[in-house]
C-alpha cells in the first residue's frame, strides 16, 4: 500500500474509533469521511462495509482483551472475587463504544459475522477464566465460554442502552456469579 493510502487508512480508522465512541456504531459513514479529510468513495476503498470499518476499530481492542484477561487471572482472591473481577472487565471491554455490547453480544457465535474473529478472542478469554475456576473447582461443568459471553454481554447491553452506572450493574453480575459457582 503507498504510504499516502495508508495514512488515509490510518486517519479513517482512528476518526472512526472516535465517531463511534461518541455516536455508537450506527453513526454516519460519510461523516466520519468528512472528518478524516477523505472522500466517501475512498473509505468504501479501504472498507467496503461498515463492518470492515468496525473490524478495523476493534483489531487494538483485541489485543487489550489478551492483557485484561491476564490480569483478571492474576486477581487475588476467592473464585467469586476472581469472576466478579472478571465479569466487570468484561462488561468495560465491549462498552467501549455505544452500542457495542449489543453488537458483539450479537455475533457471538455467529461464523458468518465479520466480527467473529474479535468474538472468538472475547469468548476465549472467558473460556482462560473458566478453566481456571474449573481447575479449582469452584464453577460448574455444564456452563461454556459462550455462554458466559452471551449472559454478560446481555447485561452490558442493558446497562449501555439504560446508560446504568457500574454500580447498578454490579448486582446484576453478582447475580451470574453466584449462579456459575458451585
């Protein structure tokens, strides 16, 4: 890619990830254009769906799932503590952006979802915290990654629909916990 098109690449994406925490996934693609100094016709180059748009968004956002995830391994205390950690963290990962719980809620489990890929490396990052609470015991066998995915991601789309503060939606989470725990 010439540099010049790489750097209209970049300049997209960055005013994307801007646009969209402000306005939420749906926002308008040819405002986002606009502020990033470009034409309509060469963001559709560069992505040719909103989606590819979003992928693009998201692709630093993966790499900070791998090190939250690491830390909610490392979090001292009981199981509870640990999954409560966890869950939290969660819920702050995909509320990122407005909108963005009930969109990657959405396509867990969806193989045809241009976001699988992001969903996947959520959805195993979940599936790390549960083998390790299921190495010790402490949560129940029959529940999966991507069941868990889909619980939490329920509850940080109503609190990001409801605009709750964490400490609403705290509870909710206890909730899940004390349901997956034996």
């Amino acid at each position: 890619m010439r540099a010049d098109a790489q750097r209209n690449r970049d300049r997209i994406v960055e005013v994307a990830r801007q646009v969209f925490r402000e306005q939420g996934y749906d926002a308008s693609l040819d405002l986002i254009a606009k502020q990033a100094g470009v034409g309509p016709g060469t963001l559709y180059r560069h992505f040719p769906s909103r989606d590819d748009l979003i992928d693009a968004v998201m692709q630093a956002w993966v790499d900070h799932v791998e090190e939250t995830a690491d830390k909610a391994l490392a979090h001292e205390g009981d199981p509870r503590d640990v999954l409560l950690n966890w869950f939290e963290e969660y819920v702050r990962l995909i509320s990122v952006h407005k909108g963005g719980p009930a969109k990657i809620t959405g396509a867990m489990g969806d193989e045809a979802s241009p976001i699988r890929t992001k969903c996947q490396v959520l959805q195993s990052a979940s599936g790390r915290v549960l083998d390790q609470l299921r190495a010790e015991d402490a949560v129940r066998d029959d529940v999966s990654s991507l069941q868990v995915a889909r619980l939490v991601g329920g509850v940080a789309t109503v609190a990001d629909q409801s605009d709750l503060e964490p400490a609403a939606v705290r509870p909710m989470l206890e909730i899940l916990a004390d349901g997956l725990l034996k």
